[in-house]
C-alpha cells in the first residue's frame, strides 16, 4: 500500500542519512520506525505505563446524545429487517 508522508527540511536530511548510513530505502528507515513505535506502544499499553483507550478518547466519549436508547441492541435483526425492506424497494 502506498502512503504520501510529507516530511520538513530536516526530517528528510536525517531518512536520507540513515537510509544511506544503513545500506536500505528511505522506505525500509520508515516502515522499521513505524514498526518500532507500534510495538513500543503495545508493549506500554499491555504494561499499562501508556494512556488507557479511555483517556485517549476521552474527549470524544459521550459527547453524542440523542438517537434510540437501544440502538446497540438488537443490530442483527435491525440490520436484516434493512436489508429485507432496500431489497422489497428495489424489485
């Protein structure tokens, strides 16, 4: 999959010089970064040293209000009740 990084005057200095220092593609210095700061958070997530998902959502959490009280119950049958009735509409 490709991904277009825009990158400041010296970030793009210091990929090139590490991409040439270790003999790889500025492509390779940027996929083991990203690796490394994914495994980096998991393993601060599965040690609880990182923010909780909570405290990284918090500001988005409850904020919505409105909308049917039991809009997360029920999914499967309110899903294939849809489908039946666009699928009644379409014939």
């Amino acid at each position: 999959m490709a991904v277009t990084v825009r990158l400041d005057r010296r970030t793009e200095d210091r990929l090139r010089v590490a991409a040439r220092r270790r003999g790889v593609t500025r492509s390779e210095v940027i996929r083991e970064a990203l690796r490394a700061g994914a495994k980096k958070e998991k393993k601060e997530a599965s040690e609880g040293n990182g923010p909780s998902m909570y405290e990284r959502w918090r500001d988005v959490v409850g904020i919505e209000q409105g909308g049917p009280p039991d809009l997360s119950e029920r999914t499967g049958e309110k899903v294939a009740r849809m489908l039946r009735e666009r699928h009644r509409r379409s014939r």
